[in-house]
C-alpha cells in the first residue's frame, strides 16, 4: 500500500503531492534496505514506543508496547 492511501485509511488528510518529474524512472521504488538497517529502525520505533507507552495508537485505538513489537515481527 502507497503511504498516501495508508495516510487516508487513518484518517489523515495528506495535502503534499510530490511530483516525480524531472527524476529519473530508475530511481523510483528502489530502495532496499539492508537487515541491519531494518534492525536499528525496528529498535528506534521499540524505544520511543516504551519512552511513552500510552501515547501511540493503532487504526485509532490505544495499544500496548507488545501489540507493536508483535507487528514488527
């Protein structure tokens, strides 16, 4: 799913369109990010999550950090 249609499934409102041209058609879509960096992301989401642990939501409901440390499986 596009991060724009994933934005209004939960119920953003995204105003900014990028426009793609003037980038080459080869630079799109082609990031793959190593096991590593996935790791250090994966960790930087758990530690904000356990900073505040009834602050984050999912699909508008308040979940604990174990709910999103199971997502991230």
């Amino acid at each position: 799913m596009m991060l724009r249609e994933e934005m209004i499934t939960r119920n953003f409102k995204p105003t900014k369109f990028i426009e793609r041209d003037g980038y080459p058609e080869e630079h799109w879509n082609d990031y793959e990010p190593t096991d590593f960096y996935i790791q250090e992301m994966k960790q930087r989401i758990k530690q904000r999550i356990n900073e505040k642990p009834t602050w984050y939501r999912y699909r508008s409901e308040y979940r604990t950090p174990a709910f999103f440390e199971e997502l991230m499986k």
